[in-house]
C-alpha cells in the first residue's frame, strides 16, 4: 500500500498520464488523477488524505483556487505545485515548477518533505533566475 498520495490535476489527459507515471516510476507514490474540475473536486473532498496537489498548466486559476480550498479544508495545510508552460504564470495558486521532468520530480520529492510548506529559496532563485523573475526575498 502507498503511504504517500498525490493528487495530480490536468485537463489534457495524455500529458496528466504521463506525469503521473513518471511519479510512481520515480518516487514509488500513489497519484490520484483528475482530468476536469468535478473529478478533482471529489477527490479533494474526500476521507482519504492527500497530500500534495499537482495542478497542470492546462486547470485555470479560478478552478485552481477551487481546488485547492477544498484540498485544505479537508486535509488542512495541503501544498499545492503549479506546473508552468515555460515561462512564469502570475496568479498560479502553488509554488511554480517547470515541466522539466527532473525538475518536476525534485519539487515533488521537496514539497513532500516534512517541515514548513515552503520550497528552499535558493532552489526558488535558480528557478526566477532561468525564466528572468524578480527573485523571492
């Protein structure tokens, strides 16, 4: 049995497929996927802990918003990460991460250590520093 679940949400099928098994290939966790709000919402209300949210590029930030205050008000202090499309995306609900697939799944195996919500800075400016962000301060 999986100790760790992952909620992995995206609107394009194939490219939420293949994320989700490149983390169970990596990282050896149960990812549980929606492929539209309805199906996230459910998932994120459930008895079930989560915990953390994985939002696609492809979920808007309003379902994003949506989803992630019902991941919270289940299973509390959820971290969510929000895949960019390449470049920066304001108004992304979880800390942003490239589609890179290693960098994914070291974001991932971060968010899922225990200790505060809060990705390492230095890693946060390396990231701002390649798609030319202001850095986190």
């Amino acid at each position: 049995m999986f100790s760790t679940r992952i909620l992995s949400v995206g609107y394009e099928r194939e490219l939420l497929r293949v994320r989700s098994l490149l983390l169970r290939q990596s990282l050896g966790v149960q990812v549980l996927e929606a492929v539209d709000l309805a199906a996230a919402l459910r998932i994120a209300r459930g008895k079930e802990r989560v915990d953390l949210v994985v939002l696609c590029h492809t979920v808007t930030t309003a379902h994003q918003r949506m989803i992630m205050g019902a991941a919270r008000e289940q299973h509390g202090d959820v971290q969510a990460l929000s895949i960019l499309p390449g470049m920066f995306a304001a108004g992304t609900v979880g800390s942003p991460v490239t589609n890179d697939p290693e960098e994914f799944v070291a974001a991932v195996k971060q968010a899922l250590q225990p200790g505060p919500h809060k990705r390492d800075k230095r890693a946060l400016n390396r990231f701002y520093e390649r798609i030319s962000v202001p850095k986190e301060r």
